[in-house]
C-alpha cells in the first residue's frame, strides 16, 4: 500500500530521474510512518506471552525476551490483556490538503528541483519523535503539516529554493533525520503563508576527504551510519555517534549542537566542525579558511550551531575525521550504590581518564537492562550468570535493590586500551565498584539503539513515555537525580496516574566541571481522558525541578518549541535579545518560519 | 476570605494510661521508631565529624583563618570545641530515665495531658517521608521536655532540640537535657562567623540526613504573657536552606500547639515583669522550684498541628534557581526574596499554632474580669461583679469567640472561681499579669475584630475608606505586639469586617461600615480587650515625649 501511494506521488512529479525514485521509495518504505525506525523491527509479545524483537538489523533480532513480560507487567501494572494498538494505516483523506503558493510553485518546477504535495511525504516530515507527536499519529491525527516537500540535490539547489522562498514569502522547514524531540519539526499552526519541508536526504555525499589535515567534507543531509560506514571505507571515522545516529543527519546535530556517546575522545560536535556552510535568506554564511582556531571576534559557527533551522540551511561541512580504532573493548562495573557509583564518575572525570564512553545507570535501569537480557543458548551462560548474580549480591554483600551499573566503551591501540581499562577499574575498585564483564558493557550500548522502539510496545498497551536530558555541575548530580525522580513520581500521583511511574535516571557523560544526565519517564496511562496532556504537565513540572536545581535547559536535545518558554531565564534578557537580532538581521521576514528557540 | 477552620481532632489523654499501669514497664518499653526513608541511624559522633570534614566549615575556616591571620589548625581547633560545646549526645537510656520520673512529675502536677491522635498519626507519616521540624509554641520550660515525652510515649522519633545556653549552666541538669537530644546555641553570637557555619552547618546535618527531627522555638524564648512573641527567623532560615538549594526534595514543617491550664512559671513571669529579676537557671534553683509539685497545674493540651510542605509553601515565590550560580556550600546572604519568604512562613506558622491553642473558660473569665477591674478602678465604683452577671458575660463571650473560631476546651460542669483576698499592691499586681497573661491566650481570636472595633471607634467617619485608615494605622502600630502577618492588611481587614458582620455587629454597605444596634456590645467587648496594650502605648509615648522635651 505505502509502495504504491509512493510510486504514484512520484509519479505524478514526473520530471524525476530513475535513482532518485528508488532512494525515495526505500525510505518510505523501510521507515515507520508513526513509530520508531525501521518497519521490519518491532517487538511484541508472541502467543506465548514471550516479547520479541523481529528482524534482522540489531542484535537483539529474531530473539525471544523472556523476562520482559514481567518486567513490564510489574513495572507498570500494565497487562497483555489490555491493548491500546495504533491506527495501522495512514489515512491521507484526513490530512489537509496543502496550501500552495503558485508562482511559488510554477518557478519551482523550472528549476528541476524535485517535489511533492502527497499527503504521505508532508505527513511523514510534518514532526519529530516526541511523546505527543508519535502518539497523535497512532490514532491517525494530523495537525497542520508542511504544504510541500523538497528535495535539494546539493548546495546550489538549496541556494535557489531559499531565494525562490524570499521572493515569494514562502516559510521553510529544514528537514534531516526527523529525529529532533524539541517539537523542532512542527509545523506553527498559526502559519498562514504556505509550509515547504526542505528535506536534505539527498546531499549526502562525502564531497573530499583531506588526509593530511584529516578532515572531511561532506553534504549536511548525509545520515550518522552512513557518514561512518563511507568513512570507515577509506580506514576513518568521525566517531561522533550519537544515540539518534542512524538515522539523524549531520545538518541535524550542527543546528542542534548534538553531542555523540564517544565525545571523550572525540568531542562534541562544535569540537568536530572546522568549516560550515549554511544557505540564509541574506545569502551564503561561510568562514574564508579552514584554519583550526581564529580569533576573528565572536565565531559566527556558533550562530549557526543551535539555531535550530531558525536562520537557515546547513549544506556542508567540514569535519575532523580520525583513524579507526585499532582496538575496541566493551567493560561494566556494578557499585553497590548510584551515590559511589557517581563518585567514581567523578573521580574519573577529575582524572581526565575517561574511556570513549563512561554511563551509569541507576537501580531500576540496571533492572530494566536485566529484563532485556535475551534467552541464553545454552545451560553453562545461565550458570555463569547466576554465578555472577550469586557474587556481586550476596559475596559482596550488594543489595540488589540498591545496585547500580556503569557501562564502558574503551578505543585505541590495544595496549593503551588494556592500560587505561586498569587506570579506570583501579578507580572504581576505590569506591566498592566491582568489574562485571564486558557483555552487560555491550548490551548496556546495545540497548541505547533499541530503547526507543520499547517506547513502542508500551505504547500497544496503556504505556507511554519518554526520556529528557540535562546538563549539571557535579556537587549536584546525586541531589538532582533524587529530586527530579521524585518529583515526577509526585506529579503523576498528583495528575491522578493510576499506578507508579517509571522515574528512573543516568549519567551518559563526564566532563570536567560536571555531568549529562538522562531521565526516563513512563507510566501505564489506563484510567485517563487526557494521558498525553497528564504527560506534558508532568514533563513541564520535571523540567522546572531540574531548573530549580541548577540543571540546564538541555544538554543536547535543543529547545525546539517543547523548551522556549524558559529561554528568557536560561540566557537573559540581553542574551535573547542578542539572538533575536541575529535572527532580524539574516531573517527579516522569518522565512525560516519553524518558530523554534526564540 | 476563608476563617472556616479546619475540623480539628479529638484529644486523649495520655496521663490516664500512666496512673493504670507501671512507671518502669512504660519506661522500659520496646522503642523502635520508624526513620526517615529508613534511613540507618548514625553515631552523635559520626555526625559532629560530618559537620567539621563539610566543605561549608572548611570554607569558612580558611576565610577566618585568612582575615585574622590566625592558623587553620588553630581555628579548626576552635570549630571543634564550639561544636563540643553545642552538641546533643542523645543517649536513649537518658530518655527512659526521663520517661520515669517525668510520669511521675506528671502525674502530680497535671490532671491531665492530652494530646490529638491524628496529629501524632500524621507526623509519624510526615517523618518517614521528609525531614521534619518540630515547630512548639513555648510558653514554659516544660515544653520541650514535654515534646520529647511524647514522641517517646508514641514511639515517634526524638528530635534534637536547640536550646539556651542558660540550660548549660546548670550542673548535670544541662548534661542530662543535652542526653535527652538539647543542642545548646549561645544566646547572640552577631558577627562570629565560625560560631554561625557551625551552627548552621550541625543544624542541616541534622536534617539533611534525617538524623532526628529538628526542633526549635520559632518564637526565641518563652513568652512571659501567654501572647504569641513576634518569630525570629535565624533558624528558621537554616532549616529552609537545605530545600532551596535543592539538597532535600521537601521537608515538613510541623506546628505544634501546647496549652496550659496553669503555667508553672506564671507567678515569677508576673514578678519579673514588674522588675524581680529572673532566677538564674541552676540546679539548686530547681529543687527549690520543687514545691511546684504540691500545686494542682490543671491540664496540657498539646495539638500537632497539619505538617505544612516547605515545597507547596515556596511554590512560586521561591525561583530556586538563584542559588545555582555560588557553590553551595559558600555561605551567602539570603535575597530579599528569600527573606520576606522566611518572614511570611514564619508568621503563618505561628498563626497556626495560634489558632490550636486550646481556650479554657478561666481564659474568658479573666478576660472579662479584667476589663471590669480596670473599669471598676475609676472613683466611685465598686469592686468586684456579681456572679450571675459574670456567668451571663462569660456565656455571651463563648459563643461570640465560638463563631470567632476560637478552640474552646468547655467542661460540661462548671466549677465556681476561687476568690483571693487582696493582699498588697506587688502580690495583686502579679495576679492582673497572670490573668493578663490568661487573657492573651484568648487574644489571637479576638485580634482583628478588636482591631477592627478600635478603628471605628478612632475613625473621623464612618466611611470605609476612614475605618481602614484608621485600621490599617493601628495595626502598624502594634505589628510588634501581635502575630499580624506583614503586609496582609487588606485580608486582615476583610477577615473582621467578615467576623463582625457574621456575629451582627456591624452592617457594611458600599460606602459605609455602621455599628448595629445589639453590636454595640460585640464592639465595646473588643475595643476593651484592646484597651490595656492602647493604655500601655500611651504612657509609653508620653513618657518618651516628656523626655525628650
């Protein structure tokens, strides 16, 4: 059905070359329309009650899930008896039909730019992945949706829609990977002039890579997994892997300011960028050179990192590129409390010896981690595990309700990798840390990748939720993580949520003078009228306690629309101000309209 | 406005189980309260060396070590000894030997000791879930004795309580309270700031790890007349400064109402006002203080009161996100947003324990007796009512702080009044300030009306804008005297306005606020309870004038 909806909107186009249909029918195809990632990977629960995850991409594919059913029934109080499932189809009759601009429209087509009005391709870039976002679309509810889609081959087509834009007053909405949980990607419904997605799939192509200054120029649409895997063809990588990376593209985390699991060893993604180029209604924002610091008054990169598709569009970048890793280690640590366990984080961090990657995760993740663990192949794993189990709980004499984990990824030559694996269990072995083998490591990573599609499942029956993130000085991780895990616990109680929430916390990133922490949310929804607005409420209240405790506003998310009211208080008056003359300046007639961050 | 007080519980006394079965038993009964988030108890000395390795002492060390160029280790040495001299040592063998001998003292002096289950059932809950502070009215010595006693009787956690350090100058006594969970705090300490980071930092330790609740007076000292003092706020501010800065999710502030029939010290309150200086605080004093035990001091009502979230009070009048920008453990002074929060909660909490604070009849009596001995002072008058005429008043005055609502404690027989023989001047004087003192206890209900009532009374018109004038004029004037919660004129002023329109006594239309006719006795009731502190003003101001003349 999707196929053919497709190759009849395509169709209809008519001035397409052959390549470009295929790649277009692939993604529509191969992605869900109203959950996460791919459509052939899905879990549920099999006849036996047994949760499974279905094809062939992770890991954790084609196997069976034994614990999770538990997991999730006592989690939540939710049942398999009670189904809530979506909306399978898309229905397009319910979908407004666009508002064009016809000159607009008409110079469009001389440029051979390719387009679409089908109600399938707006809806589909008509929003991001946040909770009430993704659950509006499973009951088949549509708001106000881009009017059309374009797809910009390189640079210089961007340069002729933005103008063409300009000329006719048409608003733009840069689209990349669709991944933003901001509300970034909707549309303002209070938009009159017609909305065009700009979606920039199709500049992805590595332009040059410089091996003797080891840098990398690519086209801004490029996809995470892909930028990395053409890279890792020639013996590099960026190693800038954010959770989101399969899919979110490199024009995403420049406006974003996005920051990847491994930025230990190779930064965030303002670490990562030498040069950028972004089309704005003024014209072509770009340095003159690629030196590697400048001090040239205020770096304009960072006006354009964050901006949110507010001033314009990324269309390349330069970016560092590094050897791959010759060697790879995975490696966990289970402390017998998250207040040790964030000491040795901290410790770490004071050490400036973190590994690639160093996250901790409290008590009930380290629970939730342990019902995902898929069934064993064979009798002597189990026996080892429960050894294990036997071990580190009653040994070590650990309470297995206190209990928490600490994942660890280790890059580099061999050797330095197995020295720095020492240095860094030395340091956890000072506060009770214990090592716990480099499988829970990897499935610890493994389950980054899937996490969002058990947003999914819980979806199917009464659950919903959704992780947020902060940034905090270190003397006060352990007092926010306690205060904003109660606080939400209170909220739901409070908003009338029938049964105890999920409210559970982690520590993703390190660095000198603090901590990324990410809040998981969920709760079983049966008994209300309003769950996603009981969800907002208690979200909204999360995020004024993690204010209230000197947390920021975000660490990487970005503030899209979800955020913007607390701007103001997060930068000051003057702050806003100064990027709100930014914003006149390049944008006087708001064409990049998407009313993000400001 | 809302004066509906909430439903208030029923008492029980705890006196009564005491005189059925044993002293001892009871003393060394099983006691095993529950604790904060189950939290495991720690040592008293586990605790002082949290307090001194804390990074605020630390700091504040090294500051005091640079300004007066004195060693650290000097000043380490100070922070030691000041601690040890500040902190409990609650020994629950102490306690117990408490628990005995205050049966027993009980039992003598006090018909009764009640106390209302349900508070008791809610702290208990309030305390597993926050950190709790005990907020007592204090009128006696006996309170915090008192308190612990109840908490023990009901299994409750002890708290630490901070005290004088008079209390420390007593031989053994000050040992023995120290034992029982007394923190002792020098009365002034200005600008020692070693003295205040120890203090503050041993406070919040407390707190913070849900050690014992905290409790304290937030009136500072006893109150010699029964009349609520104005709050201090030094340690209220300490307690609050864990929650803003986001190191406890919320903490409960507990007000407790303790009333007494008699208080013990209500004669040497009455001489020490008229100039006999307070007795020292010394052992020896207490046992001669002994033949307080052959008087009959009636009965205590304790209420504790609804345990108030700190959170739900600072919602949207605290931004706690000010303290983001200064390590936390760097001492700050608090902004004036801070302050006037402490301030207002502060005020509203000891309106709370106002408002529980049971009223016997006596409370009433003296009350109207007062009013008629000042009355009866003019030439010419006769001393003294007649009996019908008092009972008929008193009746009237019941019902009328009955709709005021007042928490009246009405036994169903009434007993008739000892009359006393005048004796000399002093002796007669200490009886009107005791009775003075009885009538206080009433004044918190009678408080706005009578404020009211004097404002027309004193108004050029009566307009409503004059009577507010004039209302708003007095009780700026007496924002010292009484718990008037500062800048609430506007409801203070509706809240009688609604009182004396609901008991008839006054018609208010668009423009004008009229006596009624069988309101003039409301009126000139309140105006006179207002009188003493009126009269008392004048011959102040007069007395200020003529000097600096």
């Amino acid at each position: 059905m999707t196929k053919c909806v497709t190759l009849i909107s395509v169709l209809t186009l008519n001035l397409l070359a052959t390549p470009f249909w295929q790649i277009l029918i692939l993604i529509m195809e191969i992605m869900k329309w109203n959950g996460w990632g791919y459509s052939d990977s899905r879990f549920f629960f099999n006849k036996k009650g047994q949760a499974e995850f279905t094809g062939k991409r992770y890991k954790l594919s084609g196997l069976i899930i034994p614990a999770l059913k538990d997991w999730f029934e006592s989690t939540f109080g939710a049942s398999l008896q009670h189904k809530t499932p979506a909306t399978p189809i898309l229905n397009s009759s319910a979908v407004h039909p666009p508002t064009l601009n016809e000159t607009f429209v008409e110079e469009l087509k001389s440029t051979g730019i390719p387009f679409s009005h089908d109600a399938e391709d707006r809806v589909f870039r008509a929003h991001g992945h946040c909770l009430h976002e993704i659950f509006a679309l499973r009951e088949g509810k549509f708001g106000r949706v881009p009017d059309m889609v374009i797809w910009p081959n390189c640079h210089n087509d961007v340069v002729k829609v933005v103008e063409l834009a300009s000329k006719h007053n048409v608003c733009l909405i840069p689209y990349g990977g669709g991944t933003s949980v901001s509300s970034a990607l909707e549309c303002p419904p209070e938009e009159t002039r017609s909305i065009v997605s700009l979606d920039t799939s199709q500049m992805n192509h590595i332009l040059w890579i410089d091996e003797k200054n080891l840098t990398a120029h690519v086209e801004a649409g490029i996809v995470g997994q892909d930028l990395e895997r053409l890279l890792n063809e020639s013996g590099y990588c960026t190693g800038h892997e954010p959770d989101s990376m399969e899919f979110s593209s490199l024009g995403g985390w420049v406006a974003t300011r996005a920051s990847g699991m491994k930025k230990n060893i190779y930064g965030n993604i303002e670490d990562l960028v030498v040069h950028i180029k972004m089309v704005t209604p003024r014209g072509v924002i770009e340095k003159s050179c690629q030196g590697p610091r400048m001090s040239t008054g205020p770096d304009i990169h960072h006006f354009i990192m964050g901006s949110e598709g507010t001033l314009g569009v990324v269309t390349e970048v330069t970016m560092k590129i590094r050897p791959m890793p010759e060697y790879q280690k995975y490696g966990s640590v289970v402390f017998p409390n998250f207040e040790q366990g964030v000491a040795c984080l901290r410790e770490v961090a004071r050490q400036r010896c973190a590994p690639a990657s160093i996250r901790l995760m409290d008590n009930e993740q380290f629970k939730f981690g342990h019902a995902l663990k898929p069934q064993v192949s064979s009798i002597f794993t189990s026996f080892l595990d429960g050894l294990k189990k036997f071990y580190i709980t009653k040994f070590k004499g650990f309470d297995p309700n206190r209990l928490c984990v600490a994942t660890l990824l280790f890059e580099g030559d061999r050797e330095r990798v197995l020295q720095h694996e020492k240095q860094v269990y030395d340091i956890a072995a000072k506060f009770g840390g214990l090592a716990a083998g480099e499988d829970n490591g990897q499935r610890g990573y493994m389950l980054t990748f899937v996490i969002a599609y058990l947003r999914d499942l819980g979806m199917d029956y009464y659950v919903i939720g959704e992780s947020f993130e902060t940034s905090v000085p270190w003397d006060r991780v352990l007092d926010i993580c306690q205060n904003v895990k109660e606080r939400i616990v209170r909220e739901c109680k409070d908003k009338g949520v029938q049964f105890p929430p999920l409210s559970t916390c982690r520590v993703t990133q390190t660095y000198d003078a603090g901590a990324c922490v990410y809040f998981y949310f969920a709760f079983n929804y049966r008994g209300l009228s309003d769950p996603v607005h009981v969800y907002e409420q208690v979200e909204h209240a999360a995020r004024e306690e993690i204010l209230a405790n000197g947390g920021s506003l975000s660490h990487h998310h970005g503030v899209g629309k979800l955020r913007k009211e607390w701007m103001r208080e997060t930068v000051s008056s003057v702050g806003l101000g100064m990027l709100k003359s930014v914003k006149d300046f390049v944008d006087p007639n708001n064409i990049f309209g998407n009313r993000n961050l400001l | 406005i809302v004066i509906s007080r909430d439903k208030r519980d029923d008492f029980e006394d705890i006196l009564e189980e005491r005189r059925n079965s044993s002293d001892l038993r009871y003393a060394l009964k099983c006691y095993t309260p529950v604790v904060y988030k189950g939290i495991s108890p720690c040592k008293a000395d586990a605790l002082t060396n949290m307090v001194l390795q804390s990074s605020h002492l630390h700091y504040v060390i090294s500051q005091v070590s640079k300004e007066t160029g004195r060693a650290v280790d000097d000043v380490q040495d100070e922070a030691s000894a000041i601690l040890e001299e500040m902190a409990q040592r609650l020994q629950l063998s102490t306690i117990r030997f408490f628990a005995f001998t205050l049966s027993k003292v009980f039992k003598t002096l006090f018909r009764s000791i009640c106390v209302n289950e349900e508070g008791i059932q809610r702290l208990q809950q309030a305390i597993q879930e926050h950190p709790v502070v005990l907020l007592p009215s204090h009128r006696s010595y006996m309170d915090f004795l008192l308190m612990s006693y109840l908490l023990y009787t009901y299994d409750l956690a002890l708290p630490v309580i901070a005290a004088g350090m008079d209390f420390m100058g007593m031989k053994f006594v000050g040992e023995m309270l120290r034992m029982s969970g007394a923190f002792f705090i020098r009365r002034s300490f200005g600008g020692d700031k070693l003295y205040w980071a120890v203090f503050s930092e041993y406070v919040k330790t407390m707190l913070k790890n849900g050690y014992a609740p905290v409790e304290f007076f937030l009136e500072g000292t006893r109150s010699r007349t029964s009349k609520s003092l104005t709050p201090k706020l030094g340690l209220l501010n300490i307690v609050m400064d864990p929650f803003f800065k986001g190191e406890v999710f919320d903490m409960s502030l507990v007000p407790v109402s303790i009333s007494y029939e008699r208080i013990l010290e209500e004669s040497l309150y009455a001489r020490e006002m008229l100039g006999v200086p307070k007795p020292k605080e010394s052992t020896s004093g207490l046992f001669k203080a002994r033949k307080v035990l052959s008087q009959n001091y009636g009965s205590i009502h304790v209420y504790f009161g609804q345990p108030v979230s700190l959170r739900s009070l600072a919602e949207g009048r605290v931004n706690r996100s000010q303290f983001s920008l200064v390590p936390r453990h760097i001492p700050k002074r608090p902004s004036e947003e801070i302050q006037n929060f402490v301030n207002d909660s502060a005020y509203m909490l000891v309106r709370a324990q106002e408002e529980n604070m049971v009223l016997k009849p006596w409370v009433l009596l003296a009350s109207l007796l007062l009013q008629n001995h000042h009355q009866s002072q003019a030439p010419g008058q006769k001393p003294g009512m007649a009996l019908d005429e008092l009972t008929e008043r008193v009746v009237w005055l019941r019902d009328l702080s009955r709709q005021y609502g007042a928490f009246l404690h009405w036994p169903g027989t009434s007993r008739s009044a000892d009359t006393t023989p005048e004796e000399e001047l002093l002796s007669r004087a200490v009886i009107v300030l005791s009775c003075a003192s009885y009538r206080n206890q009433a004044l918190h209900v009678f408080l706005r009306p009578a404020l009211l009532a004097l404002a027309i009374h004193a108004a050029a018109s009566t307009k409503k804008q004059e009577v507010f004038y004039s209302f708003s004029f007095l009780r700026n004037m007496f924002s010292n005297e009484f718990i008037l919660v500062p800048g609430a004129t506007v409801q203070d002023f509706e809240e009688a306005c609604y009182l004396l329109v609901k008991t008839g006594a006054l018609q208010i239309t668009q423009q004008e606020v009229l006596v009624t006719e069988r309101g003039h006795r409301t009126i000139v009731f309140l105006t006179s309870m207002l009188d003493p502190f009126l009269q008392g003003y004048q011959v102040r101001a007069t007395h200020s004038w003529s000097k600096s003349l």
